[in-house]
C-alpha cells in the first residue's frame, strides 16, 4: 500500500485519481525509458490529483502537461522523472535545490528521493498552494522561499544538486556558483520551441555539460509576484 494512501480518502483517491491509476502511469513511463526505480516507486505512491485542480483532477495521470494557474503548469510526468534521475545518475544528493516551485510535485518527488529539498517560487500564490500541499501530505523535508528563483538560495549553498523547472535562455551564472563542488545541475534551455534539458556536473574545477532530451517549459522570468 502506498505511503500516502494512509492519509485520507482524497489523497487515496477514486476512479482515475486512483491507485490503479498511478499504476498505469508507471507502465508508461517505464515503457518510455524512464528505468531508475527509486523515482519510479515514489511517483508511483506520490498522489498527482492533489497538486491540480479539482476540475482537471482526472487527467492527473495522463502523461501530459496540465496548467495550474498564473500561466504556469505541473510538468509532464515523463519529464519530472527524466529529470529526477538525471540527478541521482552519478550517486544521490543530500541537499537539492528547486528553481520554480510551480505546483509542488517536482518538490514532492524530490523530496522522496534526498534528505533536504530547497525551493524556490517567484509567483506567491503558488507557493502558498504548494505549501498547503506538502502539509497535507506530511512532506517534512522541503524549505520554501518566495524570492526570484534566478538568484538562487545563497545564504543556504552549496547544494548537491540544483534542478529548474523554467527554461532560461543560458544557464544562470548565480545558480552554476551555488553547485557544490561535483555537484550536478539540470535545467531546459533555449527558446520556445528549440529547449533541450541540459545537465551540468561540476568535475574540479571543470564543468561538463550535456544534452539529454528536447523539451517544452515555461521561461524563467525575474522579480516577484
């Protein structure tokens, strides 16, 4: 049974928000490539319908982008995995931190996999949503901060990893600094229509950067709202 299932009919969910459901996802996913199975196993226990509206509540499980206001949306379950393993490839960070909190659910996976999560959201209302969240699911580990994700969390560096959610232009001078050393960074890159997810290790004093996959995020904008 899963971890969460425990806590309340509505986290269990019914139908398709079920566990069945989050059954089937993970067939997908796994017959998509996705193969490292501690990511598997905690999307396949992490309740996706709680971090949408109620009204989209039964598309949680499509492996599909869904919005979730202020113009911003949840990721693409294939991509929060993609993007999780990216990270735990070259060994498992203890402290990782999050540009764009969006929603939550990358925040929440992380969470599952790493002792201490640090987020980062721009826009106030999302994160006092995803806070909400993590509280109803008794998600411990996550620190949140409402700040311009672009400038990193410095007072809280280096971390062992750092992952976006929003696609800048060029990497952020500010968060490559906030790596620790052989720590990993990934993040989309590029403009609309031509982003590729891009990982950064730090190797010495060296930084080894790689494409692994195209894809389609909202931009990385500045300030506050």
């Amino acid at each position: 049974m899963s971890a969460y299932s425990r806590l309340t009919p509505e986290a269990r969910g019914l139908g398709m928000t079920s566990q069945r459901a989050r059954d089937r996802l993970i067939e997908r996913l796994q017959a998509d490539g996705i193969r490292d199975r501690r990511v598997l196993d905690v999307m396949r226990e992490l309740p996706r319908h709680l971090f949408v509206e109620e009204a989209l509540a039964t598309r949680a499980y499509e492996d599909t982008a869904l919005p979730i206001g202020q113009g911003q949306t949840i990721s693409q379950p294939w991509v929060v995995a993609r993007m999780s393993e990216a990270l735990l490839e070259f060994g498992t960070p203890r402290r990782v931190l999050e540009i764009g909190t969006g929603s939550g659910y990358q925040a929440a996976v992380l969470a599952g996999l790493v002792e201490q999560v640090h987020t980062v959201e721009r826009i106030e209302e999302l994160l006092r949503n995803a806070r909400r969240r993590f509280r109803k699911l008794g998600i411990a580990n996550i620190r949140s901060k409402h700040d311009d994700g672009r400038l990193g969390w410095p007072e809280e560096a280096p971390f062992d990893a750092i992952v976006l959610t929003a696609a800048g232009a060029e990497l952020e001078t500010a968060l490559l600094g906030q790596l620790a050393p052989d720590g990993v960074l990934v993040a989309p890159v590029g403009p609309a229509g031509r982003q590729e997810l891009v990982r950064v290790r730090r190797d010495g004093d060296q930084r080894v950067r790689e494409a692994l996959c195209k894809v389609s995020f909202v931009p990385l904008l500045g300030g506050v709202l």
